[in-house]
C-alpha cells in the first residue's frame, strides 16, 4: 500500500488516549487506531526503507503497548506510534514518530550500552572523529534541528576537566530531532517527503554512529 497521509483521525485518537489510557478506550477505537495511524505507518516505512535500509538496518514499527514491569506511571498504552530503521540500539537511527504533538523525526544514538559508550567516547576523544561529530551537530542545529541526549553532571572518569570536547563525552545518549506540529501535510502524501528529507539530513550523523560506535554486543536486559 503506498503511503497517502496518516489518516484524519490520527492525532485525535492520541489526544484521547491522553485523556483515558485505559484498555475500554483502546479497544472501542483500535479500528481508528488501525486505520489512521498504524497501517499509514507501516507505509511509510515501507516507502523508505528502500533508500535507507540498504547497509545499515531493517525497519521496525513500535509496539503500542509500554512496558510497566519496574514503572511507577503503569499507563498500558504509548500515546504515540514510532517506527524506526536500525541495526541495533545506540548505533545510530532513522526515527519517525506521529503523536499529539505531530509529526517527530530524528536520528542518533538513543540508547547507549556500557560497550557502545566506550566506543562512543574514544571515538569523540580523538581530534579527528571527535571534531567530525562536532561540525555534524553543528550543521544540524543550523537546519533547526535539537540536539539532546541524557547527560552526566560531571565529567566521566579518565578525561581531562579541559578537555575540549568535554559536553559531548559527559552524554550517555546523544540524538538530534525536530518536530512538526500537526498540520496538512501530515495527512497528505507530502509527509513521506518531509520525513525522507529529515533523514537525509541527519544521515551524516546516523554514519557516523553506525561507523564509530555501532550495535552492542551486550545481550539486551
């Protein structure tokens, strides 16, 4: 099925699941789930993967269920659907997300395992690879993208209190997103080409994931 738009209801049906989280509320709207936004989704993906899954991973959409086993907010149900194009966690990703605040796109190390994160910071302490992220993020802040990521509040252990990369060494996850708020063109076949624009945007940073820090090889909790 090709892609035509998330359906009219898309961002309606998590706006009410918002309010009432609740299995009565998803099983009376699971066919507008399944219609507006779940099945666009998939094609979506479908539409992509060609370009970006070649020599770097296969394409996924998420589960809508959370999971609750060790989380205080035991809320059964994401009130987003995200799809995504990896090889493994934390080594670079093509992210796309539709929810009540619209249409999210991203790239990046999400997570980082203990191993990947090694890798990550001899990668950034080095003057060549560490400069080449550096003028990445750059560029992509200049094309209005935000650069996040869980960060320590002090410095990791073995470098130096001067070193000058030291704000990227502290991260323990490193991303870029941007959001488009809820619009036409999300239900318009326009949105594969926002979307696939995004990611080549943030190509240069998913390469550079892949390349320096790559998927674990930790077997995953």
């Amino acid at each position: 099925m090709a892609f035509t738009g998330f359906g009219e209801y898309a961002v309606d049906f998590f706006d009410g699941l918002v309010v009432d989280n609740s299995k009565s509320y998803w099983q009376d709207n699971l066919a507008t789930y399944r219609a507006d936004v779940r099945a666009p989704m998939e094609a979506l993906l479908a539409e992509l993967v060609p370009e970006f899954g070649p020599g770097f991973g296969e394409g996924k959409v998420f589960r809508p269920y959370r999971d609750v086993r060790f989380a205080r907010d035991k809320s059964p149900y994401k009130t987003h659907c995200g799809a995504v194009i990896e090889q493994g966690r934390g080594g670079g990703a093509y992210y796309v997300e539709v929810g009540p605040a619209g249409l999210r796109a991203g790239g990046g190390c999400f997570h980082l395992a203990a191993d990947q994160l090694a890798r990550f910071r001899r990668a950034v302490d080095t003057d060549v690879h560490g400069a080449e992220l550096v003028k990445i993020l750059a560029a992509l802040r200049r094309s209005g993208w935000e650069i996040a990521g869980d960060m320590l509040k002090t410095r990791p252990r073995g470098f130096a209190a001067d070193h000058p990369r030291l704000d990227l060494l502290r991260h323990r996850s490193l991303y870029a997103f941007r959001v488009w708020e809820p619009d036409d063109t999300l239900h318009e076949r326009a949105c594969l080409d926002r979307v696939r624009a995004a990611w080549r945007q943030v190509r240069r940073f998913n390469e550079w994931a892949r390349d320096h820090v790559g998927a674990s090889e930790q077997a995953r909790r």
